[in-house]
C-alpha cells in the first residue's frame, strides 16, 4: 500500500507508457524503438482495435457516456476513459487508401 501513495497526486500523463513495471521486464517505447515502430501504434497492437482506430466494436454499457442529471455532471465517454480515445492521425496512416498513392502504370 505505502508504493501505491507515491503516484497518488500525479497523472498518467507524467509516464510513459510501461514505466510502472518495477522490475523493468518491458517497456513499449524502448520495443517500439528496437523495432523501428510508431510509439502510438506499437501501444495500439495492446488494446482493441476499435479504441484507436474508427472501425466497429464491442462497446461495453458502462463505457457510454450519459447526459447530465440532477446532481451531477455530465458523463463523456472520453472523459471517463482518456486512453481509449481513437487516433485520427493513426488511422489515416493504417487503415484509409490514400488515392495519391495510387498509379496506373
């Protein structure tokens, strides 16, 4: 219990990804850089496909966000699951057929 405190103040933003591991098995950037891999897409492979990139997917209940009622705020789906938020960048890149690319010779 007294280890979980340290990080208790701080975000997820202020590590990068895999530097929790106290015992220093992995860590995704360095894997991604021995490997010459996008970091986004390399932390991509790790979860659903439909959290990065804009296809259909399983989508539990309590992921949805919902309006506002009285008492309390309202509830997005990005607000309440920051790492889940698709990458347009990503996706453009891996999964949309660009037609400059494409010739007809």
């Amino acid at each position: 219990m007294y280890q979980r405190t340290r990080f208790l103040w701080s975000s997820w933003r202020d590590y990068p990804l895999g530097s929790r591991d106290r015992r220093g098995r992995f860590n995704m950037d360095e894997a991604a850089a021995a490997l010459q891999l996008n970091p986004a897409y390399a932390a991509a492979l790790y979860r659903p496909l439909n959290y990065t990139f804009h296809i259909r997917g399983q989508l539990y209940p309590a992921q949805k966000g919902r309006p506002s009622r009285p008492g309390s705020l309202a509830a997005s789906q990005g607000r309440m699951f920051p790492l889940y938020q698709r990458n347009d960048r990503l996706d453009k890149e891996l999964f949309r057929l660009n037609s400059r690319g494409l010739t007809t010779e």
